[in-house]
C-alpha cells in the first residue's frame, strides 16, 4: 500500500540532498584513467558505465530522473585524483562517485571518501586498508588471493625448489606479492613450496643488468615479475635476453597492458602469466563491443554493476550518503559481474580463482592447456 507520509519525507530528503540537481536529475561522478598510462583499464571501465547510464535513462532514470554523469579524467595520476574527487564532492555535488579504476588511485581516493562521508564505488581498485566499519569506499574487486591463486597452483604443481619475486613499489604488485608468499606459505606440503627471495625496487628502474648478471650466476631457475607496466617491465624482458639469461619466467596480467611488449612479443617468449576472466553474460559482452567498439576487460562488468548497485540504494534508501552506504552493505545484487555481496567493511565477498594462465608462445598470448580454466 502507497505510504503517503513516507513518499512525502523521501522526497523531501531527496530536493534537499547534494546530487539532486535543481533541474530534476541524479548526478553521479566518475573518476576513471581516460589518458596517461592507466588508459587501457579506465577507458573499457568507463564505456561500461556510460552504457549503464543509457540503460538506466532508457528504462525511466532514478525514481523517475535521468541519470547525468559528470566525468573527470585523472590522466593516470594521484594528484589528479585527488582534485577531481574533492571538485565532484564539493563543486559539482554529485551523489556518489564511481572509480577510480585500479589500486594505485584507489588508494588516494578511499581516505577522501571517508572523511567527506561521500560513497566511492571502485570497479577494480582494492588493497587491504582502503576500508573502514561503516566507511563509505566500496571495492567491486576481489582481494589479490584471488588472482595469485592460479599462478600459485601451477608453481606447486611443478615442485620449483626455489623462486626469485621481482617486484616494483607499487600498490597493486605489492598486493600480489603478499598474496603470494601468504598462498605458498599456507601449503600443507612444505615440501612442495619453493623458497622464496624479494628483491624490491623503487618505481622506474630501468637497469637490470647487475640484478641479472647476479641470478645468473646463481643459476636461478625461476623468476617472478611483479614489475610495472609501461616502464620497468620491458627494460627487464630486453636485458634479460641481451644477457642470455633465460629462467621459468612468471609475471602478471600487466604484461598484456605493456606497451612496449605488445609491440614486440618476442621479448617475453616463454613467460607464463595470469590473466583475468572478463565477467558478464555473452549479451553484455555484445552489447559492450557494439557500444564501446572495443573488447571488455576484467573491470567492465563490475563498473556497470556499480551504477546498478548505486540505482538500488538510492531508490530504496534516499540520497543521503550514509544511507546510500548503508543500503550497499546490507544488499546483494546479482548483476552482470556476477552476485554481488559487501561485507561491513565495503569489501567484496569472493569464493574462487578469477584468473586462467597464458604463456607467450611465438609471439601469441595462448592459454596454458594443462593450467586451470574457467569454461
């Protein structure tokens, strides 16, 4: 039964709350990396929301209002994320914000959040301390155990004694690294776990040479690349074949984003690296390419769930941001990028590996046949 009294106080909440605008639309701020390096996650994420935008527009908008999104590129960096969340917040006061993509932007933008009590929702942006009990940053992407779980179960599976982790000083890789030795060191088997040596760099180190020279004498068998895409990856991959030196190489799903290896495969022959599973029905994923005209990536699905999972929350709890956020944690949303479930702490809920192996074989990404697959 229509409850008078009630639809009379939400609308009220609603003319009085920041992202109504007075000319009857529902404004939501998006922060994703539109140039700069972190353009091939942010562009696939953004297309995503810019079609759950239409679609919600198309289907009568947000109790009744279109929806309106008020873009900010951070051109791949931190300051720039910074700014452009604070001018969404307090300028343009929007209702919510969805981005930033990955967790180097992530990892400024979640503080803000909380402080200005304004929900962020990241559609691939997480690292362990980003959330806080009844904060208001929400992450769409799993934990980094996630990820490394496949990776990790094809190094047990080959008994490699030892392994030698290069890794950039970096929010996401060093994510990926935690999860790594916590997955190897939590095996049953000690005796299947290789061991493990660290060896960190600052961003933007480009020389190798003496590293390399160094694990050849030792005559390391295996190597893991955790080092950054578009600067400290490739100067390694080229120095290590000018060196000869040519171990079991792993590394992860940057090396698809890498500039410079795309362009010439060749320098990662023979490397084993994880990539993840691009969610959504076969229906998303062609609406995505007529859309986008571009393929979805592992963040795309999850940035349109995100505005589906803002749409619920405002129609059922206002506009106000603390209900806003209180609305998503108490939800679940079976949506494109599967069901989707906070914990109190704004954290995704997970069950399994999101991630199938390739190897660069003769210049070609191939899926390893005897890795684990997601049919």
């Amino acid at each position: 039964m229509w409850n008078f009294p009630r639809f009379f106080v939400l609308c009220c909440m609603l003319l009085a709350s920041p992202g109504f605008a007075a000319d009857n639309r529902v404004k939501v701020g998006a922060i994703f990396s539109l140039s700069g390096w972190g353009a091939e996650g942010g562009a696939a994420e953004y297309d995503a929301l810019r079609l759950a935008v239409e679609d919600i527009n198309q289907s009568g908008g947000i109790l009744g209002k279109p929806v309106v999104l008020i873009t900010e590129d951070n051109r791949s960096e931190l300051r720039d994320s910074t700014t452009a969340f604070k001018k969404l917040v307090t300028v343009d006061r929007v209702s919510a914000v969805i981005g930033p993509n990955w967790a180097e932007f992530a990892e400024v933008i979640a503080p803000l959040s909380h402080s200005m009590k304004a929900v962020a929702i990241s559609p691939s942006g997480y690292k362990p301390d980003l959330f806080k009990p009844q904060g208001y940053f929400f992450s769409m992407f799993p934990p980094p155990e996630s990820a490394t779980r496949s990776i990790v179960d094809y190094i047990l599976r080959l008994k490699i004694s030892s392994l030698t982790i290069l890794v950039s000083e970096n929010a996401y890789l060093l994510g990926l690294l935690e999860a790594l030795k916590k997955q190897l060191q939590q095996e049953s088997d000690a005796k299947a776990a290789p061991r493990l040596e660290v060896l960190r760099f600052n961003p933007g180190h480009q020389d190798y040479r003496s590293t390399i020279a160094k694990l050849k004498k030792e005559r390391v068998g295996a190597v893991m690349l955790l080092l950054l895409l578009n600067s400290d990856l490739a100067p390694y991959l080229r120095q290590a074949q000018d060196l000869a030196f040519a171990p079991l190489t792993f590394t992860s799903n940057d090396i698809v984003y890498d500039e410079v290896v795309t362009k010439d495969r060749s320098l990662a022959e023979g490397v084993i690296f994880f990539e993840y599973f691009a969610p959504g029905s076969a229906t998303f994923t062609q609406r995505f390419r007529k859309f986008a005209h571009r393929e979805p990536n592992f963040g795309s699905a999850k940035a349109y769930d995100a505005l589906m999972i803002l749409k619920r929350a405002i129609e059922e709890c206002g506009l106000d941001s603390e209900q806003i956020a209180r609305c998503i944690r108490k939800d679940q949303y079976d949506g494109e990028s599967g069901l989707v479930q906070f914990d109190r702490l704004g954290r995704i809920r997970w069950k399994e590996s999101n991630t199938y192996l390739l190897q660069v074989q003769q210049g070609v990404f191939k899926p390893l046949s005897h890795a684990p697959t997601k049919e």
